[in-house]
C-alpha cells in the first residue's frame, strides 16, 4: 500500500524525495518527446510536493514576495493552506491580473535565488 506524503516521517520524504531526483536526472538525459516533457513536469511537481513537507508552511512569511520556481515574475502570499501557498502576481500583464493562484511552499524561492535544482 502507498503511503501518502503527509503521512510519511522525515527519513522517508528524504527519501522519496532522493528517488524522484533520481528520476528526473535519468528522464531529463533521455529525448525531448512530448510524452517525456509531461513525465517531467508531473515529477517535478511531485517533487515540489515532497520539498513541501519536508520544509514545512512556517518557512512561509505571508506578506512577503517570493520568485515561484519555473515561473517568470513575483508572488506575493497572501494565506497558507496546508503545504500550498496562496497569492497573486505582481505586475504582471494577465488575462485576470488579480486573479489567485496557489503553488506547493517548496516551489517559492527568495526573491534572490536563482532556481531550484530541480528546475
């Protein structure tokens, strides 16, 4: 039986997390079909997903800006929601501007860093 991320201690994320690394450094080395670009971007996020818990919502200031990992442009948060923070864009050019969105707290980045490694 699969256990759930949420249930999962520290040792076992770290884990998970490991393999999924693994994983998406054999897959990025293989062809750019579109079948292998849509397995990435699922394990990246579940990537992300497992960082989140790892990390946990009180590394997450609401109110402050954050790069989002893959993403161009700046994210304010403003509410937290078990591992997914949620905010809005700022200034950008969007069909909704204000509209809200929410990414996994292991996607934020400080607006300083670069990307992740598993970008």
């Amino acid at each position: 039986m699969t256990m759930h991320y949420r249930d999962m201690d520290k040792e076992q994320l770290e884990d998970t997390l490991d393999h999924l690394t693994r994983e998406i450094d054999a897959l990025s080395r293989a062809k750019g079909t579109a079948a292998v670009q849509s397995e990435l971007a699922i394990l990246r996020k579940k990537w992300y997903v497992v960082r989140s818990y790892l990390i946990g919502p009180e590394t997450i200031t609401i109110g402050a800006t954050y790069r989002v990992d893959g993403e161009e442009g700046l994210f304010s948060v403003s509410r937290i929601e078990g591992i997914m923070a949620w905010g809005r864009w700022l200034g950008q050019d969007t069909a909704d501007p204000g509209q809200e969105v929410a990414f996994p707290i292991g996607q934020l980045l400080s607006p300083r860093a670069t990307r992740s490694p598993r970008s």
